[in-house]
C-alpha cells in the first residue's frame, strides 16, 4: 500500500472505508464490502494488540 510513512492506523482504515465508498460498485454491493471491512477490520485490530500489545506498552509516547 502507498502512503506517508508516518500514516497511523485509523488513517489507513479511513483510506480503505473510502475506496468503497468511491468504487464501482451498486449500493448492495457497497454495503455488503463495507460490512465485510468492519468485520475484517475488528479482527485485524484484535491480532494487532494481541501480538503487539505488550511490546507497544514498552514504547514511549514520542515513538507510538
């Protein structure tokens, strides 16, 4: 993926909710990608935080 190497993570979950938004597809299917997203995207979180959670909590503020 392509962006500002400083781009966090609520960033990179707004880019993708905005490809949808934009893409070429009819409103059920829009709705049906965006709802596949939000699902996918919880998961995504919860692996994240349960891989790196504890590492992250090591980090001082100026690196998260």
């Amino acid at each position: 993926m392509v962006g500002h190497t400083r781009m966090i993570i609520q960033e990179w979950e707004q880019l993708a909710e905005r490809s949808i938004e934009h893409s070429c597809l009819d409103d059920g299917q829009r709705n049906q990608a965006m709802e596949v997203f939000a699902r996918d995207w919880e998961v995504f979180c919860e692996l994240v935080v349960n891989e790196y959670g504890e590492y992250a909590s090591t980090l001082s503020n100026d690196v998260r």
